[in-house]
C-alpha cells in the first residue's frame, strides 16, 4: 500500500494500528513539494502532546501557486468539460479507494485529533465514502429549466460550475469534512484548493494521494496545509478563487467574510458555530432522554458543532434526569482513542484543553452547580472529564458560549412556550433535539426553534441527502444534500427569438 504502512502492537490489551506517515508536503498541481518557504510545523498527539511529524507550512505564496494550478485546471483543463457521468465515474472510482483505506484514515484521524478509532472505522470514514458516492451519483443530474416567456422568446438556463473554490476545513472531522466540500464541489466541475486545519492535516494529504490514484486529473484538487492567519486568510481573500466555502468559529467565519468582500466579492459559505439546544418533555422514556442528551453533549468529547449542549429538561422529570444523567457521565470512560472500551479521548490539542478548563472555572464563578466531572483527566495528553452542571441560567456564559468540549448546561422549564422562547435564547441556530412522545408538542417545538436541522427523539441523524447547515449566527449555505452542490454552481440564462418574432 502507498501512502501508509499498517501493522499493530499490543498497548496494555487493545491493538494500536501502526501508520507510517509519509505524506508531509504540500499537494499542488498533482504532485507533493515543500513550501515555497521552505517552512514546516509540528503535528501533535492529543494522546500524549508528541510530535507525529512536521509539515510543510504553506502560506500566501503556496496559496498562489495553487490558486494558479486549479484556474489552469478550471480553464484549460478537462474537470469542467466532461460529462458529469465522466465526472461521476472518477468519484466512484475515489470513493472504492477511499474504502480501501479506512483503517489508515480512521487511525491518521485518531492520532491527530484524538478521535475514537473505532468511531472513525465503523462510522466517521464509511459515511465520508457514503457522502462522496452521493456527490458521484449527481454529477450527471446537474440540469437547468426551459423557460415560458411572454415574449416570443426562447430561453432556458444552464447550471455551470462556479469556478475555483477555496475550502478551509476545521479539525473536529478531519476526513468528514474534507468530503463535505471536495465531494460536491468536485461533482459540480469546479476545481479546488483545501487548507486543513493546522492541528490536522495528515488526513487531507493522504485523501490528495488518494484522488490522484483514482484519475483526478492534475490541478483539480490541491492541498495546502498551514495557519488561518496566513494561508487561510491567502484564500479568503484571493482576487482568482471564485467562492469560499469556510467550516469553523462564526470569529473566524467573519474574517472570512470580510475578506471576500474586500477582494473580488467573492460569495461565502460558512457553517459555523452552534449552541443547540435539547428539550425534554414530562413524557419522554428518562432512560432514552438521559442517554440522547449525553449522546448529544458529550460525543466526540465535545468538539462537533451541532453538539446538544444546553440541555432543557420539563420539571416534572427533572431531578429524575439530573441523577441519571450525572451517573451515566460518571460511568464514560475517557482514556486512548485506540481502545475500544473508551468512550472518550483527549481534546484536539493543548489550546482546546485549556479553554475548556477555563470555561468549568467560569461555569463554577457563576454560581452553577457541578454534579460530575469538572477536572482533567490523567498525567499526559488533554483528557478532559465529562461535565455536568446543574442550576444554569440562561445568561450564564456556559449556556451562551460555544465552548467545543465535553461540558453540559442544565436547565429547568415549565411550558412548552417557555421551552421554545429558552430555545431561541441564543445567537445560533445550527441545530435542536426535541424528546416527546406527544406529536403535537414536536410538531409545534419544530417549527418554532431557529435553527437548521430539528431532530425528534434522536440526534446526530445525518444523511447524505439532509442538508445541514445554520440560522442566525450559525452561518448560511448548506452542507449536504442537493443544497450542497447547488452552491457550487451558478445559473446563466440563455435567450433566443424565435422565429418571425417582433424583434427581427
């Protein structure tokens, strides 16, 4: 196998999958060079803050050289100019290789971002295989309308591929993500350049050997690790990419923004953060409440941003669900990534693991109630306890901060009116759990919460064909779903008389 040599060794009774890293450089115009600098950084374990390898540090002249690579590809190129079933073809053909692979991206994704290896293999690389399969099959189904005009006129509209695209990606999904933008954006015909996260690009540049394998032609798909500040703010604001599609902090999304605006008016997307809420009401099961909620809060120790982490419980159940809540997050075992019996792994990186702490200090000044967790976890690494408080107001920073770690807000509320006027309490609006089994209570509760994707007696319900993506300060565009490539696509009308028209 090219790219990552797989054996294991035993580590205290579970296997540790062994992955050489061979991919460091940048991938630009289909070949992998050190940057233009000649710079490189580290990228740490979470497991235990060791370096893994160091990277080639792309910044604004690496960004160029790749921006230069796909505009040649999007102009000159054969991406744009095929059929979308030619187009469609190279995808599947990505995807069965991809597949191929997904013990080394799931363990690559494990030892840089902490994630649960076996989450990665059984779900997190499989969906991302699911995602881009999706994305191959519309490739041909890209169409416009034929339009009835009142003239005696001929018009119809052709959907074409936007352009170049620049993709900042974040590093709590490092391989999901890279395929929520290169799958619809390579569908649509446009060409890309991708900047992982710092904290995370082993993924990235192993998926770029990966598309090269599967026919992706030269200059179509680039990437270039770096900082936000350099090569990040390099794309959002480059005079020659077309559109931004940017995942991460709503801080972060408005730089983004104003960038674009500044350069070329480029249009955005971004999916950004989130403070979802989840409502239980009198007659859920407590048992599957308490289990959801903690589901909701506490996967992938926290760092996802639809993560239900205002927990809003009706009264009459509540010490009930405080109790049982407070034991199922006392039984979580948080510990290697590469265990299977471990529930929970380390915090991204050093910088999450202390905000984290900071905001469980915060939680404890307002005057909120502690009922489990609350402290590290261990002697290396950035383990973090599941967290729960209790008697939370509204105005607390823990209830309004995104705080991306394992931490739960707890709260009481009387009426469905006043569950859904808490609900709304914040500046996002990504996403909302509602446990009831009364259907007039869900339909009513779903329509009235902002936000941008409502699950009912569930959470974390994602399909390739459900778009995903915010209200309010959660961004705008959508992530998934036809909405998905849509975005990756503009509309141009075409106008002709038709004959012994007026107009001749």
């Amino acid at each position: 196998m090219a790219g990552a040599n797989r054996s294991s060794e035993k580590h205290e009774g579970f296997e540790v999958p062994k992955v050489d890293v061979k991919f460091t450089k940048l991938f630009i115009n289909g070949q992998f060079v050190d940057a233009v600098s000649g710079k490189t950084f580290e990228t740490r374990d979470p497991r235990t803050g060791e370096v893994i390898a160091r990277i080639a540090e792309g910044d604004k002249a690496d960004i160029d050289l790749a921006v230069k690579a796909a505009r040649e590809a999007f102009d000159n190129g054969p991406w744009p100019r095929m059929s979308g079933y030619e187009r469609g073809r190279i995808l599947h053909r990505f995807a069965d290789i991809v597949e191929q692979h997904v013990e080394e991206l799931a363990a690559l994704d494990t030892m840089d971002a902490g994630k649960l290896f076996q989450v990665g293999k059984l779900f997190d690389v499989p969906s991302s295989v699911q995602l881009l399969r999706y994305f191959a099959g519309a490739a041909d189904k890209v169409h416009g309308a034929t339009l009835k005009m009142s003239q005696r006129m001929q018009g119809y509209t052709l959907k074409e591929p936007v352009g170049v695209v620049g993709h900042i990606v974040p590093w709590n999904y490092p391989t999901t993500m890279f395929f929520f933008k290169v799958g619809p954006g390579l569908a649509a015909g446009c060409t890309v350049v991708i900047k992982p996260a710092e904290q995370t690009p082993l993924s990235a540049l192993f998926c770029a050997h990966l598309a090269k394998e599967a026919g992706v032609p030269d200059g179509v798909l680039n990437v270039v690790p770096g900082f936000g500040a350099t090569a990040g703010a390099a794309i959002a604001s480059h005079m020659d990419i077309d559109k931004v599609s940017f995942t991460g902090s709503t801080e972060v999304g408005r730089l983004v923004m104003e960038a674009a605006a500044k350069s070329n008016l480029k249009p955005v997307s971004l999916e950004l953060g989130g403070k979802s809420p989840v409502i239980v009401f009198d007659d859920a099961d407590v048992d599957m409440a308490v289990n959801l909620a903690n589901m909701a809060t506490f996967t992938n120790k926290g760092e996802i941003c639809v993560a239900g982490t205002r927990i809003y419980v009706q009264e009459g159940i509540y010490d009930t669900f405080v109790k049982k809540a407070a034991e199922v997050a006392k039984r979580s075992v948080v510990g290697d990534p590469f265990n299977p019996h471990v529930h929970q792994g380390p915090q991204v990186d050093k910088d999450q693991y202390e905000k984290i702490l900071k905001y469980i200090d915060m939680g404890k000044r307002e005057g909120a109630t502690l009922v489990a967790g609350g402290k590290p976890c261990g002697n290396k690494g950035y383990y973090v306890e599941p967290t729960i408080f209790t008697d939370v107001k509204d105005d607390m920073v823990i209830a309004q901060d995104e705080i991306f770690g394992p931490v739960m807000a707890l709260m009481k509320f009387k009426t469905v009116e006043e569950a859904i006027q808490k609900a709304n309490n914040t500046r996002y609006g990504l996403a909302a759990g509602i446990v009831t089994k009364n259907i007039d209570i869900a339909n009513t509760v779903s329509r009235s919460i902002r936000a941008g994707a409502i699950w009912i007696n569930c959470y974390f319900a994602f399909e390739p064909d459900a778009p995903l993506g915010g209200y309010k300060m959660s961004g705008f565009g959508k992530d998934m779903g036809m909405d998905s490539l849509d975005k990756y696509l503009q509309t141009k009308t075409v106008v002709t008389p038709l004959y012994n028209s007026p107009w001749l």
